[in-house]
C-alpha cells in the first residue's frame, strides 16, 4: 500500500476519506470579507481545507511584464493587477483567525522563497507547489526545507519534469496532484486516466486538482482513485477575475463535496451478495427459486 501524508489531524491516502481542498486562489479580488465569504461556503460544505496563493510580485514577475498594459479593476498595467490581488500580513493575519473559528485548515501555493517564509510565520500544515513552479528546483529544495507536507501540482509539465521534481522532494510526505493548467478545462484536455498512471509508479498519496466546467470529473477522478480533491470555488462566477469561470459556487461545490463522500459506499467492496432487502423481491419476482 502506498504511503499516506497527515496534514494536521488528517490522513490522505488509500483507505482514508477524500482530502478535499477548496481553493479561494486569488477569488477574493483583494477583499478579506470576499474571502470570509468563500471560507463560510468551504465550511458549510464540508470541505477539508481552504487554499490560497501568495506571491512577492517584483520577484515572480520582471519589471517588463508588469510594465504591460493590462486594465483590471486595480488600474492599467498587469502589475496594477498582481500587486492589488496580494494580501499582506494584516490580511492573513484575518484569514488565519477567521479560519481558526470556523474549524477549518488553509494553507497556500508559494511561489518564491520569500513567500513561504511569509506563509511560515502562520504555521501551515502543509504547502502547496503550484504547476507553474514545478520546474523551479530552487524553490522546490527551500520549500522541502520547512520539514512540512508538501502537494504538488503537475499541470503543463512532463513526466520527465515531474520524476525530477519528486526526486527533488523524495516520496515521504509528498502528494502529487494530476492536473491541467487550461481555465476552464475541456473535456478531452482532462486525462484522468493519468490518475492511474501516478498511483503505479509513485509510492505517495495522488490527488486531482481540477480547472473544468461542472463537476463529473472531480467525481470520477475521486473514484479513479484520487486521495485528495483540489477545486477553485467562488461566491459568483460572473465575478471579474481570470479564474472565475473554472470554479465552482456553493451548490456544485456542495454537489461534488457530497457524491464524494458517498463514492465509499457506493462502489463497496467488490463481494457480490444478495442483499436483505432483495429477499422479498425475489419473493415476488422470482419463478424459480
């Protein structure tokens, strides 16, 4: 059996229930009380831990590309936009309390190494490794560093790309995630079967970190296999935002968070049996008995 990963008071791995992540990213517009929101709707939905995105804007990104023009609800150039999605200190320290008051866990995908020592100072139980860091092996070896779970993203990269990052980070406390960096994703972009293909050859929680419309794959990937379920969520979907149209608001969030759930039950054992309540049934329907 492959090896399991606590996160806090959870197990993820074969045999224990789906760790389900609902991932607030950059949803929130620059608004604490949007993101309040969103946590209220990962809570009454049941999910395991809400996620966000924490960058150091001049270190992520050149000083030509957020010189572009971009016009946002932040003003006309792209670094308008980034600067005004980052929370600071003041913010998380809300979002921590808040979090810590409704029960549930957050954590967030770092994309520098200044960002995880930000993100360190509220004590994560675990960090996430975004798919467009995946290739960055610097960020990957300080990230190792705080001796916490790691979950790692694998959109846009190869299997060659991906052998390396887990090489980089060992197997132990590790989650891959199968994912597809479109927003939204398209049907035949989704490849679940490469769930299958994680769980043969790497001996660590798999999960499924999903950018489609709706919420059947999420479902399907879940009974594939997936130990972990990761999806973008969002108070409205019309909102203004890059992410928006591949999130999901409370009703198909609470749709998938509950089919998950009932999947144990539902596909069963695999012993075929004769059921209690079908006795009476083959009383009446059964010519020969």
């Amino acid at each position: 059996m492959a090896k399991t990963v606590k996160i806090d008071n959870k197990t993820v791995g074969d045999g224990y229930p789906c760790f389900i992540i609902a991932e607030i990213g950059i949803n929130h517009n620059g608004s604490v009380e949007l993101a309040k929101k969103m946590i209220d709707i990962a809570v009454t939905t049941g999910c395991d831990a809400v996620k966000f995105q924490k960058r150091t804007v001049d270190v992520v990104y050149t000083q030509e590309e957020l010189a572009k023009e971009r016009h946002s609800i932040f003003g006309n150039t792209n670094g308008d936009l980034k600067r005004g999605l980052e929370f600071g200190e003041k913010e998380y320290r809300e979002i921590d309390e808040y979090c810590k008051e409704k029960g549930i866990l957050w954590f967030a995908s770092c994309w520098d190494e200044g960002s995880v020592d930000f993100i360190d100072k509220f004590n994560p139980p675990c960090y996430k490794i975004a798919s467009a860091s995946l290739t960055d092996d610097n960020l990957l070896k300080y990230t190792k560093s705080k001796g916490k779970p790691i979950l790692l993203s694998t959109g846009m990269s190869t299997m060659e790309q991906i052998r390396h990052a887990v090489k980089i980070l060992g197997e132990d406390d590790l989650i891959i995630y199968h994912c597809t960096s479109t927003y939204p994703s398209n049907s035949d972009e989704t490849n679940l079967r490469v769930i299958e293909t994680f769980k043969k050859e790497f001996n660590c929680p798999i999960g499924y970190s999903g950018h489609e419309r709706g919420i059947t794959p999420s479902i399907v990937a879940a009974a594939l296999g997936a130990n972990s379920v990761e999806r973008h969520i969002t108070v409205d979907r019309t909102n203004w935002g890059s992410d928006q149209a591949a999130s999901l608001e409370t009703a198909g969030l609470y749709h998938m968070v509950r089919d998950i759930r009932q999947l144990p039950s539902l596909l069963g054992d695999g012993v075929k049996v004769v059921y209690e309540r079908e006795l009476p049934i083959i009383e009446k329907l059964r010519r020969v008995k």
